[in-house]
C-alpha cells in the first residue's frame, strides 16, 4: 500500500473522523469481550498438520511471544486490521464506483457485521480473523488493478493473495478468476509483452502458494505435503448417501476396511439417507443438522485409528486419511449419483439463501460476461467479478462441507454493491 492510498483515504475529514470514532467505540466494546476459543482454536495453536500455515504460526508466534496478554493482544490485532481493511476497501470502492453515503454506509454496516454474533470473527481465535481483512485488502487491489489501471498495484496484490491463500486455501480459487478477467478485460492484446507478464503472474501465483505450503509442513510436520482440502469433510454427503456394497468397488483394502466400518456405524446411529424419513429437503435438513457427527465423530476418528493400527498415532495419519476420503469419494458419489446430486442440489440452493437468489445470481453471471465481454467497464467488469466470487463461494461450501454463515459471509457486502451499481446502469444506461 502507497502513501497516496493512506492520504487519500485516511485523511482527517469530517466523515472520516466520524467513521473513526466510530471504528475506536466498536474496537472498545469488541475488545471488553472475552477471547473465543472454538474447537478449531486449537488446531491452529497446535500447528496441526491438516491446518494451512498463516493463520497457525501467526496465533502460534503471539502465543510464545506475549505469554498471558495473548488473548487480549491477539483480539485487538484482529480488530485493528479488520477495520483498517474495511475502511480501505470501502473507501475505494466509494471513490471507484461514486458511491452515495447511503449505500456506502450501508456497505460499511454489512462489512462490520461479521465482528459481532453469531461470527465474532475478531474475538474468535480462528483464521476468519485475519482471513477476512487479507480478503478485502486482496479485492481492493484487485479493483485497483482492474478497473483503474494501477499495474503497480501487483506487488501489492501478489502479497496479499499469497498471504490470504496461505490462511486459508480455498482463495487460492481468486488467482484464475484474475486471469480470466485480465483476459476479458485486454482481450487480444493481452498476449502483447507489457501484458502478458500479469496473465503469467495470476496464473503462476497459486504454484508459490503451493510451494511455500510444502515447505512449511515439511519443515514442521517432516512431509512434504500440501494442507488437505478437506475432502474428509467433502466425504461426508457421499457417505450419507452410500450403500453397503459400494465397498466392492473401493481401489485399496484400507479403503474398503475405513468404508466398512464407518458405514457399519452410521446405519446403527441411523445417520444414512436411507434410514432418513422424508421428502429430500427435509432428508437434507437432517444431514444437516448431522454433519458435524457423520464428520468429526464417525469417518474421521475410524480412519484416524485405522491407520494408527497401522502406523501408529502420528501426525501423517491426518494425510492419510485425507488421501482415502479423496480416492472413495469419486466411487461414493458415482455409485449413488442421482442421489447425491438431489441432495447437494439442495445445499447450493442454500448456500444462495434461496432460489430466487440463485437464478438471479446465474442470470448476473451471464449478463455481465456478455456486456463485459462486449464492453469492459468498471460497472460491468464488477458485476462479473461479484457474480463469479459468489458462486464460487457457494458452490464449494455447499460441495465441501455445508452452507454455513462462517463460510458464506466475505461476500455479503456484494449485495449493497451490485443493487448499487445496477441502478446506476438502468439511470444512465451504461
């Protein structure tokens, strides 16, 4: 970030010093809360090995260095910088799109809400505490880059997503949207020499985010391994759905063995879609509601001690559980394809809030490619970009896990940008 960004956006007018204040009474009352230490708090003090690398040495290193002011310390550095980053993206993208104090309050309002209940990002030790600000630093610059032409802004870029992709890895997702807009936006002359070199760094960014996510889990874990997607989270629909004999059809004997088991044990606790009673939106709202059991109380621990029979209880076993849930999930899902994709069906229509959501999501979609694609501009390159982060948000929350708020909120703040902008295209009919 420039000094031209912090004078620009971060000078002492009357509405800044508003919003200020504003910022100093919320960090006061957020931070006379008590630190949350969820379930994941841990896994990500105890560097765990299915745990990506920023957000665990960033608690781990304040943890060693402040001793008993952590909690305290940790809490008010997640507040700072969620509301420094707020206050930067919200203010570029007043300045980008000529916001009114209406929608940009409103924007404001929507971008704060993930600090307070049922979220409590900032007081909760987990890694939406610093994901969340690295996110909205990273669309900041990305507006930069893309709509004002600011090819500087790439240094500033590439570090943000690099240090985003290694809190949590699933925005690693963001670096080929970037290269698909840069080609939308230069079309033919993106392959001249000038331009070509920012294709290849979107395109390059994720194979450093790798690399440096191997090194770390081999330097402390001794494998040379990238952090699980989580497909044993992913595993779970196509468990719920299986069968018996599925089995027959899985590749090695400790897959057929963890399959086994893990079946045997979720039709005597009845948590199978055939035992579930109901039209499949009520079934889904079982599964849902299981989850959390299907999961972390019954795959995960059996393939856990499977491979601890095998190996002992090691850090690797998490890999290779990991492995497992990614070679049986592809059977699972094609063995009972009609049913899965009925249930998953329903968990992207929630992971949307709803079908009307969804198809005027999709229609956004495809309108914004066509006008972009047409006519790049700022209004029509942001809805494109908006339209794509959402959808892509939705469909892997719904696919890897199950559409839950903590998974579904860095995108809320779109809502106020796109019925901003498309008013603005329907009054001056850009």
């Amino acid at each position: 970030m420039g000094l031209n960004d912090l004078f620009k956006y971060f000078k002492f007018t009357r509405p800044n010093i508003l919003l200020f204040v504003i910022y100093l009474g919320l960090f006061v009352y957020l931070i006379l809360q008590p630190a949350i230490y969820s379930p994941d708090t841990y896994s990500y003090l105890g560097l765990h090995v299915y745990r990506s690398p920023g957000y665990s040495i960033f608690s781990r290193a304040l943890q060693f260095a402040l001793g008993d002011y952590f909690n305290p310390i940790i809490v008010g550095i997640q507040l700072v910088f969620g509301f420094f980053s707020i206050h930067l993206f919200s203010a570029n993208c007043r300045y980008l799109f000529k916001m009114g104090p209406i929608p940009y309050l409103a924007g404001i309002a929507v971008l704060i809400f993930a600090y307070f209940p049922p979220l409590w990002i900032g007081n909760n030790i987990c890694s939406e505490g610093i994901a969340y600000p690295l996110y909205l630093l990273l669309l900041s610059y990305s507006f930069d880059f893309l709509f004002r032409n600011e090819n500087r802004k790439w240094i500033h870029l590439s570090i943000v997503f690099i240090l985003l992709a290694l809190t949590r890895g699933q925005f690693v997702l963001l670096a080929p949207m970037l290269a698909f807009l840069y080609i939308l936006k230069e079309g033919r002359l993106v392959v001249q020499k000038s331009k070509i070199f920012y294709l290849l760094l979107f395109l390059t960014l994720p194979l450093s985010v790798q690399l440096i996510d191997r090194s770390y889990h081999k330097i402390v874990h001794g494998i040379f391994d990238a952090t699980p997607f989580s497909y044993v989270n992913a595993i779970t629909l196509p468990l719920f759905v299986s069968e018996e004999g599925d089995a027959k059809d899985l590749k090695t004997q400790d897959e057929r063995e963890i399959f086994l088991e893990t079946y045997s044990e979720l039709k005597n606790s009845g948590l199978l879609m055939s035992k579930t009673p109901g039209e499949v939106n009520e079934q889904y709202d079982y599964f849902f509601k299981e989850f959390p059991v299907i999961c972390n109380q019954t795959f995960h621990p059996i393939s856990m001690d499977h491979f601890a029979k095998e190996f002992g209880r090691q850090t690797h076993n998490a890999v290779l559980a990991e492995k497992a849930a990614k070679e049986m999930m592809p059977v699972l899902v094609k063995n009972n394809l009609q049913k899965y994709i009925s249930l998953l069906w329903q968990g992207i229509v929630r992971s949307f809030y709803g079908i009307i959501p969804l198809i005027l999501i999709v229609s956004l979609l495809v309108y914004s490619f066509f006008a972009s694609k047409k006519t790049w501009n700022n209004y029509n390159g942001l809805l494109l970009f908006a339209a794509l982060l959402i959808i892509v948000n939705s469909f892997l929350a719904a696919f890897a896990a199950i559409p839950i708020i903590r998974y579904l909120f860095y995108n809320f703040f779109f809502v106020i940008l796109i019925a901003f902008i498309i008013y603005n295209k329907i009054k001056t009919k850009i």
